[in-house]
C-alpha cells in the first residue's frame, strides 16, 4: 500500500511510517556509497599527480641527474629517474649580491674567472617549477609519466621497462622527456645499468677525489665557484684501473646541490675518472650553499644506504676524506652491513695516522683489515683490488676473502 495523500487516520500512518523511513535510509546509504566512490576517485587523481599539473612551457629546462638501473625479474629493468624542472631569470642584482656573499670581486678578476663563475652560479639564479608534469619515452620505446614535480621543482620516480630495451652489455640506458606537441627540444637522461652482482665503488667528491678546502668555508666557496677544480692526485688513475674490471660500477655521492651537476661531470670527464651515477642534494638557494652538518650526513647516509639496499648481492668499497665526517658515516654503514661493505678508504691529508683516536672510535667493531687512512703518496689500491676480486668470487669464496 502506497501512502500518498491526505491520509489522516492512524492505521494508515502505522502502515506508511516504515516504509517511508525505509526509504529515506535507502537514500542515504547511495548517497554515501556515492560519496565514497567520488572521495576514491578524488584521492586516486591526487595521488597520481595530475591534479593541477602543468605542461612543460616554452622557457622552462628539465635536467636529469644520473642515476641507477637494475634488472627486475628476466624481462624487466627498473629505472632510477631524478628529475629537475626551472626556469632561467636574468637577475643582474641577485648575481651581483652572489658575488659579494663569496667574496668574488668581478672588476679585479681575469675574464676567465668571471667567465667561470658566472657559468657555474647561473642555475642558482633560477626558479624551481613546481606542479610540473612530464612523460618520458624510455628506450624500448614506451611511455611512462613522472610525478608531478614538487616544491624545488624536483621529481623523483622508479620506473620499468622491458629489459630487450637494453641494447646487450651497454652500461648507461638513454631516456628522453616527451614534449609538447611542436616543441622541437630535447631534454636527455640516462641510467647507470648495475649487474646484481660485482664490485660498486662509493666515492665522495670533495676532497676525496677533488680538492675543495672544505675546512675553510670560504676557500671551499672561491674553489667551487671561481677557482679551477683541481683533482687530488693519483685518485682518477686508480679508479681507472679498477672500472675495467667485470661487474665494477662507480655512484659519487656528494653533498653538492644538483645545481653543480654539469661542471661535476664535465671535472670528472676531464680529470678521467671512470662515469658514474651522481647522488646530490636538492636544488638549494645561494645562502645555504652550505648544508647544516646533521642534514648532510643523514641525506649521504641515506643515499648510500638506498644503492645497498637496491643491490643486496653486490660489495661495496666506501671511499671518502677526513675534511667532514665520512669516517663516522662509513663505520656506522659497515656496521649494519658488514656482509656488503667490504673495505672503507679515508683520505687524511693532515697526516693523523690509523691510531687517531678518532678513527679508531669511528670504525670500532670493524676488522683492521676492512678500513685503511691514507694519504697522497700511499698505495692504497690492495684494499679495492681485494674487493674486486671478493665480488667475483662464489659465495664460500667471498667469506673467505673477508
């Protein structure tokens, strides 16, 4: 019975009232099924990054760090993609105001360091894009999109491809950003294909295998920005004797701000130190060229935490300096890794030996034979050597080696 009308009696109440708060229920319950379904809808666009992303515009540059790549499975490779999207600014003043925080007097400089300077502090006069999106074609030939960038106008993604998509024993796999429609430019990138197993050689830049002045901030300043970068000597021979080895790779991690990418690769090229994929920091302002020390040695730890996680089979020789705190960082790493990380090599220009103090704190717990200090002139290149030969070794065999 259908209760419309003016029904007054009370029978036909009794009967109506259920039926009419039956219905209201059942149209509640679809309203919020709706809503729920719309929330999941809402929350799946968010979280893929489209909403509110932007295409590349006409004046804006994408750069990509070197990363890393391994196999996933038989067919699949998985790709380590670091992406930074800016815009170039003309900022006389701001390169001026640069100038004078480094202490750079331009009018008393030769040409070639004006010219020096103002190549390598150009990208900190940028604006970082966030909410940026880009595509990437990567090389068997598919299509993958990257996160919208975040603030700092980085994006950072694991993406897979086909493995038939490496051309055979090629180290470095390409990729390129997918532009626009009539957008002629290219934007490149390219990943550090590492074998599963095999030797990977950490190394710090900065007065590890360049010489910085990191002791003294405004020599480090002057050295990064003005001054020709200078290698530390015998350091590229070395590591060049080890890269044709099988199965070795080389990751630089450095606290340097993505902003010093291109004159690092192109040091490292020059000076003939093997190719790597680069580990550095986000894109910083001028006035935190600098990181806090605390900042700096948890991002470097992560990140060489991040490359054994990712290659569990591999061993790992840690080399850095004494100038800031790599001994600390490496021990503390070889502690909760001690089957991966099979030497650890310090640089101490200061001429403290291996009984200092504080290395003998840094590296307590670790064998003697794991953690060299050495300075220019040694022969420091056994402890590699073994590490080479201990990751193409069995099993059985690399326990022995260690």
């Amino acid at each position: 019975m259908r209760c419309a009308g003016p029904m007054r009696r009370a029978g036909c109440l009794r009967r109506c009232w259920p039926m009419a708060r039956a219905e209201e229920r059942g149209r509640a319950v679809a309203t919020g099924r709706l809503g729920q379904v719309l929330a999941g809808v809402f929350a799946a666009w968010v979280g893929s990054g489209t909403l509110f992303a932007r295409e590349l515009a006409a004046d804006e540059q994408v750069l990509f760090v070197p990363g890393t790549a391994r196999s996933i499975g038989a067919d699949r490779i998985e790709l380590d993609v670091h992406a930074w999207i800016y815009e170039r600014e003309e900022r006389p003043r701001l390169a001026s105001a640069f100038a004078r925080y480094l202490g750079f007097d331009r009018a008393a400089a030769s040409a070639e360091d004006r010219e020096r300077f103002d190549r390598r502090t150009r990208l900190f006069l940028v604006d970082s894009e966030n909410r940026k999106r880009i595509a990437l074609r990567l090389a068997d030939g598919s299509r993958v999109e990257l996160p919208r960038t975040r603030r700092g106008g980085r994006s950072d993604a694991r993406v897979t491809m086909a493995a038939s998509g490496r051309a055979a024993d090629a180290q470095w796999i390409g990729f390129s950003a997918e532009l626009p429609p009539g957008d002629a430019r290219r934007f490149e990138g390219r990943a550090l294909y590492v074998p599963a197993e095999g030797l990977s050689v950490v190394s710090d830049i900065d007065d590890t295998i360049k010489d910085s002045g990191v002791a003294d901030r405004r020599t480090l300043l002057l050295n990064t920005f003005v001054r020709p970068f200078t290698a530390v000597p015998g350091m590229a021979a070395r590591y060049r004797a080890l890269a044709g080895a099988e199965g070795v790779r080389f990751h630089y991690v450095s606290s340097s701000p993505i902003q010093l990418l291109a004159p690092l690769l192109a040091f490292l090229e020059e000076a003939g130190f093997p190719e790597g994929s680069l580990h550095l920091r986000e894109a910083t302002a001028w006035r935190t060229l600098i990181p806090r020390d605390a900042s700096a040695q948890a991002r470097k730890r992560a990140a060489i935490e991040r490359l054994i996680g990712d290659f569990p089979h591999r061993d790992f020789a840690l080399v850095g300096d004494a100038s800031e705190a790599d001994p600390e960082i490496y021990g503390a790493i070889a502690r909760d890794h001690p089957a991966q990380v099979c030497a650890i090599l310090i640089r101490d220009a200061s001429g403290a030996g291996r009984d200092a103090a504080r290395y003998r704190a840094a590296f307590a717990g670790l064998a003697d034979e794991r953690w060299q200090v050495f300075a220019d002139e040694d022969d420091w290149g056994a402890a590699l050597d073994r590490c080479a030969r201990s990751a193409r070794a069995t099993d059985p065999q690399r326990a022995a080696a260690r």
